[in-house]
C-alpha cells in the first residue's frame, strides 16, 4: 500500500483571480451609482432687503397631516397636476413650497415632480 502525502499548502491563485475581477467591477459600477439622485442648485445667500416685492410666487402648504393646500383650499393628490397647470400660468416666477414639522418627504417629492410636469421651474422650499 502507499502511503498519502499530505497536502500543507492552499493554491491562492483561484482565489486572487476573484477579487480582482470583483475589484474590476465596483470600479465599473461605481461611477454609475453616483449620477441617482435630484440635482439640486443650492442659491447664494440673498439679503432679505434685496428681494423684490412684485414677485408672483404661488405659495403651496403640506401640513402635519400631508394635506397640500394652495390659496386656503385642500386639494387631492389625483388633482394637484391639473390645478398646478392652471395656475403655472398666474405665478410666472415659480412656486415657495411650505412644509410643516411632521410632513412627509414623499408628499413634499409628489407637488415637486407635479410642479416640474405643470411648467413650473423655479421651486423653492421652506419649513413654517
């Protein structure tokens, strides 16, 4: 009968061959994960002196119970594209939207995405 040798040493080449295409990868995919998300233009620090009072801004509100209300009136999310498109055509210099303490984040997202699809282009955002 013979007699097994023992095998003492591990073949890392596999192994390393891997983590490199592993690495090669993430380098490849990386890049693409960066470009999701909104693009936003923070504006520079404007003194409240030099703002214009002629301004035609149409005031939007999303409350403690994620309701929208423009001018005092409660309107439904399956409506405020069209009621935004109506009134894009009044508030030329674009829409302030107010958002209380507990309003949530995809209510304020759903009247920004209705305001960029009614031709509103200017958005701008404020807590009460």
């Amino acid at each position: 009968m013979k007699k097994r040798e023992t095998f003492n040493e591990i073949n890392i080449t596999p192994l390393t061959d891997i983590f490199l295409v592993l690495l090669i990868i993430m380098m490849v995919i990386a890049p693409m994960l960066d470009t999701q998300g909104l693009s936003l233009e923070v504006p520079d620090y404007v003194e409240s002196k030099n703002i214009s009072k002629d301004t035609n801004i149409l005031n939007v509100l999303v409350n403690n119970e994620n309701q929208i209300i423009i001018n005092g009136e409660i309107i439904d999310e399956l409506h405020l594209q069209e009621k935004l498109k109506t009134l894009s055509k009044e508030y030329k210099d674009g829409m302030l939207i107010q958002t209380e303490d507990e309003a949530t984040h995809g209510v304020v997202v759903k009247v920004m995405d209705c305001a960029r699809n009614s031709g509103i282009v200017n958005i701008s955002l404020s807590e009460v």
